[in-house]
C-alpha cells in the first residue's frame, strides 16, 4: 500500500511521498505503468498539484528477514558487514551501528547471535532459499528460450532498450534520445543470467539477483562487480 508522508518543501509547500508498487528487479513487467498507478492513487486521495520527482529504491532482504551484521567469516576478525535491512535502514542501521561497536571493541553485545551473519536458521531460510534458485532457474533458461528470434537494433526507437539482434548476435541494445545506438551484452556478469530493460529507470535489470546496470553496461546495482562487455556499433 503506498505510504503518505507529508512534509514542508524549501518554498514552504507541503510535499507528499506516495510509496508502493514493489517489484522484483527485471520481472515487474513496463515500470513505467507502475509509476501511473502511483500517480493516479495520489491524484485519487490527495489534491496533487504537479508530480515533481520519482525514483525507485532497492532493498535487500535476508533469507530469514533478519539483517545481517557482524563478522562476514566465523574466523574473521578484521571484516565487518551490515547489509539486509529491507526498507528498515535507518532504525536497522542504528542497531547495527552499536552491535559493530561493541564488536570492534571487543564487548560482549546481547543482539550478536540474532544478527550473525554465519547463522543457521534452517526453518526461516529454506523454504526461500529453494524457491529463489527455482526463480534464478527458470530465468536462466526460459528466457534464453521463449523469447523467439529478437529484432534489428535499428527498430529501437528513442528511449528504449530491449533484446535485440545486431551483427548476427544477440544483445541488449539501447537507442538514446538523441538516436544514438548502444549494444552490451545481454548476460549478467553475476551468474549468467539474461538482463531485461527498465522502461522508467532506463537500466538493465537482472531477474536472477538483482543485479543493475545503465544502459552502456556500467554496474549501478550489485552482486555484479563487472560492466556488462560492450558491443561495437559500425
């Protein structure tokens, strides 16, 4: 449901944060219809006056819900991580900052367990892990074989991406506003899986794990730390 949060602008107008419309990134379909519903929920509740801003967040969550802070290794001493917040960062990362404290200076904190990283919660953690390899397991393949034989880059028109096939192979390729092409790589440099573009961010979203990149294969999002190749345009 989204979220109305309301607030005083630097020219003394009340601004309204509307939330909502969650997606799994690379499988949420035209996000730019997801930014409509948006817009037409505020428009239905509120007197909206003009739509100024909008962007997307991403959260990462835990197999069990609950973050992970602390050492990122039982044995490790020197590396510390807190990630897995949801959308609970500013509170989640208070509680992590004191628990890394106390770690660092080597207390005792009555929150370690709970949050190790290294923990095993086998009834939390299972059934999501099974059901996100079977998720990363029907993109790897099924979208290599249901999408049929893709188009010539030059049918992009401005501002879109998509599959495409250019110089007898297959890739993600992007026409920009100003009609220039860009081809990448449509694998995601993470685990292999093939990337989907974002119609509202203009981004090449992975449906594997999340992975994120521009339209010229620069990573925006991890777990990818490599750029996806990019592919020459004569």
């Amino acid at each position: 449901m989204p979220v109305d949060t309301r607030s005083q602008g630097t020219d003394g107008e009340e601004l309204l944060l509307v939330g909502g419309e969650g997606l799994r990134p690379g499988a949420g379909g035209d996000t730019e219809l997801r930014y409509g519903r948006l817009e037409a929920f505020a428009r239905a509740h509120w007197d909206v006056r003009s739509v100024d801003f909008r962007w997307s967040a991403q959260d990462n969550v835990t197999l069990d819900g609950v973050p992970y802070v602390g050492r990122m290794t039982p044995r490790g001493e020197r590396v510390l991580m807190a990630t897995g917040f949801a959308k609970w960062g500013m509170t989640g990362g208070t509680a992590a900052a004191l628990l890394l404290a106390d770690l660092l200076t080597g207390r005792q904190h009555p929150w370690a367990d709970f949050f190790d990283p290294n923990r095993l919660t086998l009834r939390a953690s299972v059934p999501k892990l099974v059901k996100e390899n079977v998720v990363t397991g029907v993109h790897f393949v099924g979208d290599r074989l249901m999408q049929g034989r893709p188009r010539p880059i030059e049918d992009l028109t401005p501002g879109e991406g998509d599959i495409v096939r250019h110089a007898g192979e297959t890739v993600a390729g992007y026409r920009d506003d100003d009609g220039e092409l860009l081809a990448v790589s449509p694998t995601c440099t993470h685990l292999g899986c093939r990337v989907r573009f974002n119609t509202a961010e203009r981004s090449w979203d992975c449906p594997c794990h999340g992975s994120r990149f521009t339209p010229a294969g620069e990573v925006l999002q991890g777990p990818a730390v490599h750029r996806l190749e990019r592919k020459p345009i004569d």
